[in-house]
C-alpha cells in the first residue's frame, strides 16, 4: 500500500493547483467581460 501513500500526495497537490487555475481563470474571464 505505499504505492498508494506515495501517489496520494500528488492527486492532492494536481487538484489544489487545477482548482487554483480554474478560480484564476474565471476571474480573468469575468474581467474581460465586464470591460468589453
């Protein structure tokens, strides 16, 4: 089980850092729509 323990800590790491882009993203989106 220590394959598992070792991936664990990247699943963690790649859906922080997905969420964090996503909730950049939408900023940058809602930004340009309300300037356009």
């Amino acid at each position: 089980m220590q394959g598992l323990g070792e991936i664990c800590p990247v699943v963690n790491y790649a859906t922080r850092t997905a969420g964090i882009g996503l909730l950049y993203f939408s900023k940058r989106t809602v930004q340009a729509f309300v300037k356009s």
